[in-house]
C-alpha cells in the first residue's frame, strides 16, 4: 500500500507517479482529432474576424486622420496576417492524420504567431471578442496535438 506521506521513493503501486506506455494503433488517437478539429474551427474563425475586420472599416470619427491611418494599417495587418496563417495553419493541420513532426511543428509556431498577435490586436482594441475566441480555441487545440496518445502517435508514424 502506498504511503500517506510524500516521498522520493515511489512505490509500484502509486497511480499518481506510475507512467504507462500510451498505446498506438493504426488510427489517430482521439487527442488528435480533437486538436485537429479546433484547429480546424480557430483557422475558421480567423478568416471570419479578417472579412468582419474589414467590412466594418474604421469605427471612429473619420475626421481625425492619423488616428484612422494608424488604425486601418493595424486593421489591415491584422485580417491580412489571420487570412494567411490560417490557410498555412490549415493546410499543415491536414498531414497530422499521417503523423507528420514537421506539420506538428509548422502547426505549433502558427498557433503560437496567432495566439500572440490575436491577443495584441484585441488588446489594442483593433479587433473584437473574437480574437480571444481564436486565442482560446487554438490555446486548447495545441494542448490536444501534444497529448502522450499523440506524441506516441506522431512518433510511431513518423519512423515507419
């Protein structure tokens, strides 16, 4: 029976520090099709939130021009950089099926580039709620594509 008090030694029997093996089958773990589907859903939300972005324009008064130049640039930059990496985020997202690491990697500095600039646009009140929808739904899709069922997965497919 394992101890009430902590210690450096684990007994066998510890289902707190016991590590089982994940085991990998010929299809994907569900883990991934979790992250793939979320990733599937922030790359659909990014591409709503440009075309949302630039149909609304500038919400302010269009007399004071500086302000409008600095916020339709950020603006611009925004829908043009979440059009762009969801397509990029996408498309790497359908090899992970295959157990692709280099997918798994391009999908992993993408979320990463969108969660950063998605959170600052909204900080910077250039973008709306949706933004931190795009931050949230990728945040959890990268914890889903890093699983130990996926990990093993991707590992196992990428040395056949």
């Amino acid at each position: 029976m394992p101890s009430m008090f902590p210690s450096f030694s684990a007994h066998p029997d510890d289902r707190n520090r016991r590590y089982d093996e994940p085991e990998v089958g010929d299809d994907w773990p569900r883990s991934l099709q979790i992250g793939f589907w979320l990733i599937v859903a922030g790359a659909i939300m990014m591409v709503l939130t440009a075309m949302l972005m630039v149909a609304a324009g500038f919400p302010g008064d269009p007399a004071d021009t500086e302000l409008r130049d600095a916020y339709m640039r950020n603006m611009w930059f925004m829908a043009i950089f979440n059009v762009i990496v969801a397509l990029v985020m996408g498309g790497a997202a359908s090899y992970l099926r295959k157990g692709s690491k280099n997918a798994r990697r391009v999908v992993a500095v993408c979320i990463a580039l969108a969660c950063f600039f998605n959170a600052l646009a909204f900080a910077l009140r250039v973008g709306a709620l949706s933004m931190m929808v795009i931050v949230v739904l990728l945040a959890f899709a990268a914890l889903f594509i890093f699983r130990p069922t996926a990990n093993a997965y991707i590992s196992a497919q990428s040395n056949k």
